[in-house]
C-alpha cells in the first residue's frame, strides 16, 4: 500500500509544479498569486519552516477582532450600493415629475418654453 501512496503523493507534487496560464484579468491573475501565496504558507506550516511573519499573519486574522473588521468593511460595502441606488432613483423620479409636469402644462393649453411661437 505505502507504493501507492507514494504515487498519489508524486502525482499532487507534479500537479502542483505545472506552471498556469496567468489569469486573463487583474482579478484572475490576483486570485491566481494569492492561491499560490497560501498554498506556499501552508507548506511552511507543515514543514515548520515558516516564519515568524507567516505564522503573525495567521494567527491575526483568525481572531474575532479581524472577523468584525471584515463584516464592518462588508457593511460599508453595502451600505454605498444602497446609496448609490438611492442617487439613480432619485433623478429617475425627478425625470418622471419632470414629464409630467410638462403633459400636464400642455394638457392645459399651456406652451413649452422650448416651443417659439410667441405665445405665453
């Protein structure tokens, strides 16, 4: 059994020499080195040939201080789509009261100040 599972151990190792394509977009390519970043610091920890910064980096974000950073960021996040809609809803209101004030002005036999025929 140990050949076999020397095989499956060779065969991971090839996979993970392969050289990739890189990412067709800045995030693929980001994504791509980050995977990469974290599989090379996983393989320290195992090995415990990590370094002091590597195992600092761990430790922090895994507290529950960095957990609440990342749900504020998150939040905040949200919290802009939602006014940034609010802004696109508002001036799609304003178009609207903008028409309608216009048919009205015109159901009443008023003219458009755009139309220059020199009624009032």
């Amino acid at each position: 059994m140990a050949p076999a599972a020397k095989r499956t151990t060779k065969t991971k190792e090839k996979a993970n020499k392969q050289r990739r394509a890189p990412g067709r977009s800045l995030q693929a390519r980001e994504t791509q080195l980050t995977n990469l970043a974290l599989d090379l610091a996983e393989e320290q920890l195992k090995a415990g040939t990590a370094t002091s910064q590597v195992i600092t980096h761990f430790l922090r974000i895994a507290t529950v201080r960095e957990e609440i950073e990342r749900l504020k960021l998150e939040n905040e996040n949200k919290l802009l789509e939602a006014k940034t809609e609010s802004i696109a809803a508002t001036a799609r209101i304003e178009e609207m009261y903008k028409k309608a004030l216009e048919a009205m002005s015109e159901y009443h036999g008023n003219f458009s100040p755009e139309s220059d025929d020199g009624h009032d």
